[in-house]
C-alpha cells in the first residue's frame, strides 16, 4: 500500500530485457515493495546506491515504459504505524493516460489527460487519482472527451517529473480505489445499464 506522496526522484541506471536498475539514495532491501512512477514492483538486487526490480512482459503491456528512463518516482510501500497522508494507492496501474492539453494559469498550470473510455467511470469531480505514482485530486471531469482536469502547483512540478510533460505524453494512471469498489459493488444491482454517481449517493444515503 502506497500514500501517492513521492519519497525521491530517482535516476535509471540501465533498463535492460526485464531488468531495472536505479539509482538513488533510498536503499531498500530485496523483496521490499516500492512503486516506481506508480507500479508497485518487487526489489531483485540491492546495493551500491542502487537497487533493481523486474518487470513481467504483463507489467511491461500496461505501463507506460517510455518513461522508465532518465528519472522516476520512487515510493516505498507503507509500513504498520506510518502517518497516513496522501490517499490510498495500491501500485496497481489501470490504463495508460495521455497528456492533451496543458495550460499556465498564474501560479497553477491545468493539465488535462486523456482515458480510455472504459476508465473515465472510475473519475469523479474531486475525488483522487494517481499519475504516474502522484496523488492528485481532480478538479473537473469532461466526459464527452474522455479526459479529466488537474491543476498542478509549482511545487508539485519543481519536484516531480510533471516538469517533463508534454502534449502527447504518456503517464501511468490508477484511479480511486474507493471508486472502483464501490462501482463494482453497486453495478450488479442496478437495472441501469449506466450507473451514475447520484445513484450510488442515493444508495449510500439509505444506510
């Protein structure tokens, strides 16, 4: 279980077959659990300054690999008895999002990225999502275009690798949990085809 919050941007050393290695002042011990730009991934090697994890040909398929270079986000897992902050986060990828449009305004800038459609379900208007291992909420929702607003400060940029988007990027997502359970708990029920969120708070409010 992760928090979202960012430990340090780390730098890849090699990335070579399945195998990648990265460099950082964090050390973490074999079998630890640390996400890396938002997967949570099991520690092989570790030692020197730097420690390597590998990645199945499945994580390989739904990540956004491009990327596993230069630098990343590390975060290790949560242990027992850590301060909770950020939101909750598994370090399970959903869907590759891409970045379409990113706009300065004042002391924010709005990125605006892009979801398979199957996934826009799982985003609503000011509820949590993580990209690429960031916890982020997000501030609106455009569903005819597939793709939700965030608004990112300068802090949140000058220390994560947002600083390096651009228009077609691609970043790994994993929407709310909270979301995905909560859906998947109500969906059999209704006779709806599409459930809506009012639905679920006219639900939620019977208990």
């Amino acid at each position: 279980m992760f928090t979202g919050l960012i430990r340090e941007i780390a730098k890849v050393q090699s990335f070579t077959g399945n195998e990648l290695t990265i460099q950082a002042q964090y050390q973490p011990r074999i079998g630890d659990s640390i996400a890396i730009n938002g997967a949570c991934l099991t520690v092989v090697k570790a030692g020197n300054g730097n420690f390597s994890v590998e990645l199945s040909p499945e994580s390989q398929s739904v990540l956004a690999i491009e990327n596993y270079k230069n630098e990343v986000h590390i975060e290790p897992a949560m242990m027992m008895g850590d301060r909770f902050e950020g939101h909750v986060v598994q370090g399970h990828v959903d869907c590759i999002g891409t970045i379409k449009s990113i706009k300065h305004n004042g002391n924010s800038s709005d990125f605006f990225v892009e979801l398979p459609n199957e996934y826009m379900k799982f985003v609503i208007s000011k509820g949590s999502i993580t990209v690429d291992g960031v916890s982020l909420t997000v501030n609106d929702v455009l569903s005819e275009q597939n793709q939700f607003r965030l608004t990112i400060i300068p802090h949140t940029i000058d220390n994560t690798i947002f600083k390096t988007y651009k228009i077609n990027s691609k970043v790994n997502i994993e929407t709310d949990m909270f979301a995905r359970y909560v859906y998947s708990i109500f969906k059999p029920q209704s006779k709806k085809q599409n459930m809506t969120w009012d639905d679920i708070d006219k639900i939620m409010a019977r208990y």
